[in-house]
C-alpha cells in the first residue's frame, strides 16, 4: 500500500540525548527500520554526557528511519534525529520539508529538551510533546507544561516508547494535532493535494 500512496509525509522524532527516539521509531515501523546506531566507546564519554543514561550501550550518529501507512493515500515516513549536541548541525535538515514532529521528554532530564524545541519555534514546524516513562518522578502535565514553556495549544502526552500502541497514540494525536491546525489556518497553507485522514485506520 505504501508504495502506492499519493503523499509521503516526513515527521521527525526529537529530544535530547538517550529519550527513546529509536526505540520510537522501532517500536511503530511497519518496515524493518534503517537506524544508524553505534557502539558507545570511552572516546565518546568526554564529549556526551552519560551521567544519566548509564544503561545506554548505543547512539544514533545521524537518524532513523521507519514507515508507516496511514491509508491507501497517505504514508508516514518517520525521522529519528540524534540527540547529542554535536549532532545538532543536522536537525536544520531533517526538519525541511517536515509536517510535523515529536518531542519525546525524559522528565528526569527536562532541560534537555528545550533546544527541539527551540528548534522547532524557529522552523515554525508543528508538534507535540510525549513524555516518556523512565520511572521517574511523577510530575503533573501542567508543571511540564511550565518547565518547557509550552504553548496551551501544543498536545502533551505520556507514552512508552517501547511500546507500539502507545507510539501509534502518539503518532495519531500528531496527526491530529496537524489536522485540527490545517482545518483552522485554511487549506492555502497545505502543501499536498489531499488532507490528512482517518489515522487510526491502518495504524
């Protein structure tokens, strides 16, 4: 079906460095999906921060990649970008052409999410927040809300990246997110020919 479909919309997976974003993409491809992980070494100790992902034996140095279809017109093809700071220079191109995109938070680590963010603002690309549960200290949606500054209109949702159903939630409120925002800027400012819809149907 995906081979067939008329639009090929990009969204990317954001957030700072160890949050889930492979996991993510892996968890929801409907393709075995392309990843560039590699082994973590001592060298790379001096230059990321590991203090709080002691647990963590791997890291994408450049993006993943998976692929999901939505319905017979329409396929989500899914950016995983790499969180470490020295691998921010390629964010500025995985987000062109995006239609929207993920933050994926560590609550434990909220600060390191501020740059997506940022980023994101000054793109002026959609998207939402996802928490994801490292069991860590339970904080209210409105404290994260007030910790990251997030607009009222941007969804915020809880989320176990390991887990495809709650990756397809995730995916199916950003497509509804962009859905609600298209519906209400006009349909000018839609760059494919035909609307998003029904998300839930091959998900």
């Amino acid at each position: 079906m995906g081979a067939s479909a008329d639009n090929g919309l990009k969204i990317v997976v954001v957030g700072g460095f160890g949050v889930g974003k492979t996991t993510l993409v892996r968890s929801v491809s409907e393709i075995r999906p392309l990843n560039t992980e590699e082994t973590m070494t001592r060298a790379g100790e001096a230059i990321d921060d590991i203090s709080e992902v002691r647990g963590k034996s791997a890291t994408t140095v450049a993006f993943d990649f998976g692929r999901i279809t939505l319905d017979a017109h329409n396929v989500l093809y899914l950016f995983g970008a790499p969180g470490q700071e020295r691998f921010w220079f390629l964010w500025d191109r995985l987000f062109s052409g995006t239609l929207g995109a993920v933050v994926l938070v560590d609550t434990r680590r909220i600060d390191d999410s501020w740059y997506a963010i940022d980023r994101l603002e000054h793109h002026g690309t959609p998207f939402i927040v996802a928490c994801n549960d490292f069991g860590g200290p339970v904080h209210t949606p409105a404290q994260i809300r007030e910790a990251l500054d997030l607009d009222p209109h941007v969804p915020l949702l809880d989320c176990d990246a390991r887990s495809r159903e709650s990756s397809k939630r995730v995916l199916i409120t950003l497509v509804e997110h962009l859905q609600s925002l298209y519906a209400t800027q006009g349909a000018a400012h839609i760059d494919h020919e035909r609307p998003i819809q029904s998300p839930e149907l091959a998900l």
